[in-house]
C-alpha cells in the first residue's frame, strides 16, 4: 500500500451543545444512565493522570463508585467510569444500569463522588492503589501478541509513532496525587456534565438531577 497524507485532525469538542439531558424510551426493565464530560486527548500529558483517575473513581471493584453505589448500597446492577482519549479531543463517562426507581439517586450519588473529588481530592492510599493497577494491566497487556498489535497500530495511526514501554511506564510512574486532583477539577465541572438515558425512562426527569 502506498503511504497517503495523514488526514488533518478536526478537533471537535468531545461533549457540546446547549441540550443537558437526553432520555431514549425503550421497552426495558432497566434504566441506562451515562453522564459524560469534557476528558483529555492522546496529545496530552494530562491523559496519564486521567487513568489513574478513572481506576480510583470507577475503573476497577476497589473504586469508589463499585463500592458506593454497587457494593455498600445495592443501587446498581453495573456501574464503572472510562476515558475516551481521540488525537485532538476527549471525553469521560460513568456509566450506571440500575432499576427506574433508582436512577435519580444512582445519578446523585455520582456527581456526589465527582464533586468530593474535586474539592476534597483523593487519598494517598487510593492514589497509590489506581497507580498500580494502571502500571500492572499496562505490564499485563504488553504480554498478549494481538495486544501488542493493538497498541502498535493505535500508536503509528494516531500519533505517528509506538511508544516504548520503559517510556510509558516512566509517564505513569511520574503521575503525582496534585496531577490527579488538578484534572478532575478541571473536568468534573458540574456545567460540563451531560447526561443520557435510555431503556424505562418513562416518568423520569433527569433534568432535574443534573
């Protein structure tokens, strides 16, 4: 194959729009709730950060939201948090399954967790816990052939060139608790979060909870 000219990244803001809310009725039992906001793009040193973040908030059984809402008081069937991270943009969800009767206090719970974050930051304790577990699957993942393939092609089409991994561990290595902080106050504004909800939103108004 010859090689083309990469295409010029557009830059699109991961989440816009003057619309807060969207519901989407479905003929389900259960209530699929994402609240998304503005995250960080591959470009970006911050991205580090963001997934030490996600593994503490709703990445991995030890986070908060697992043990808060999942494990402490049964309000969800499915609840975690994820980074979507493009060339130019990016953007960070929660996402929740849980009962109709339960969505606006799973929801409240949620922007509870993400408010306590940003004022009140993160312990030493879970800091150290979400590094770990970021620099352990990184390692793990490094073993897999298809997933070395998978982060050579991710690594040469979005940025060009594969990053070694005595390089990204030396990134995730040299994340502090201060970078932690500094981000999720960033992109925990509350005026930056939108939400969707799809399946039995029948009598639901989450736009009074967000």
């Amino acid at each position: 194959w010859a090689a083309a000219e990469r295409p010029s990244a557009q830059g699109l803001n991961a989440v816009r729009g003057k619309e807060k809310v969207r519901c989407c009725a479905r003929d389900a039992e259960q209530v699929h709730l994402c609240l998304v906001m503005p995250g960080v793009s591959l470009k970006e040193e911050a991205q580090y950060p963001m997934l030490v973040l996600n593994n503490l908030l709703g990445g991995s059984m030890s986070s908060r939201l697992f043990q808060q809402v999942r494990e402490e008081r049964g309000l969800a069937y499915s609840i975690y948090s994820y980074p979507s991270a493009a060339v130019e943009s990016g953007a960070f969800s929660v996402y929740a399954g849980c009962s109709p009767a339960q969505a606006e206090q799973v929801t409240k719970l949620v922007l509870e967790e993400l408010a306590e974050i940003r004022q009140n930051g993160v312990t030493e304790e879970e800091f150290v816990r979400g590094r770990e577990q970021l620099r352990g699957s990184f390692i793990l993942g490094r073993e897999g052939v298809a997933s070395r393939m998978n982060v050579m092609g991710k690594g040469m089409l979005q940025l060009g060139r594969v990053q070694t991994e005595e390089e990204v561990l030396a990134k995730i290595d040299a994340v502090t608790p201060e970078d932690v902080v500094q981000l999720a106050r960033r992109i925990f504004d509350p005026a930056g979060i939108r939400g969707a909800y799809a399946g039995a939103t029948k009598g639901l108004r989450p736009e009074n909870w967000l």
